[in-house]
C-alpha cells in the first residue's frame, strides 16, 4: 500500500519472480538457496498454470461457440421437418403424367 506522499507505509510480504531471482545471487548458504530454488520453481508451476488455464478458457469459448451453431443448425432442421410433416398431412393434389388406363379417365 502507498501513501499519498508516494512512499511505503509497510514492507511487502511477499517476492515478486525478479526479486527472487536477484536474491539469488546474494545467498551463501545451502538451505537459503535450496528455499530459493523451490520458490523459483513454485513461480515456473504458476506461470504455467496460467498458461494452462487460459488455453483452457479458450478451448470451452471454442466450443461454446460451435455449439450454439450447431444449435441454430439443429433448429433449422426441425423446420424443415415441421414443413415436410405439414405437406404430408394436406398433400395437393397433383396431376398424374404418362400413360393412363381407361379407368382412371
């Protein structure tokens, strides 16, 4: 948090991926740098969780999109089903060609 002054009113809890980083180069002993490694490979899982997620969140707006045209699609074809099932049932009369028998003049 900031004051209106522009400075800080408290010290940061947490390091960004940088200051870790440079953090490294500072460290002397074993286990500062083993937790160092562990947190710079915590921000490598979470980079690529992001990544992961994204790409994720595209995928099911992709298929999202393909399913409302499907839906718009299958709407069509009840349509025209409902148009072909109405023709049916009042079928217009039609005038027969080729040959006709006798008894059907």
């Amino acid at each position: 948090m900031t004051s209106s002054w522009g400075g800080t009113r408290k010290l940061p809890f947490a390091f960004t991926e940088y200051g870790v980083a440079m953090l490294s180069s500072v460290l002397r002993s074993k286990r500062a740098i083993q937790v160092n490694i562990q947190i710079m490979l915590v921000f490598s899982k979470i980079r690529e969780m992001l990544l992961d997620t994204l790409s994720m969140k595209l995928d099911i707006e992709e298929i999202k999109r393909r399913l409302n045209t499907q839906d718009k699609n299958l709407e069509l074809v009840f349509t025209y089903l409902d148009e072909l099932i109405e023709k049916q049932i009042d079928p217009t009369p039609r005038n027969r060609i080729g040959y006709k028998r006798k008894s059907e003049e």
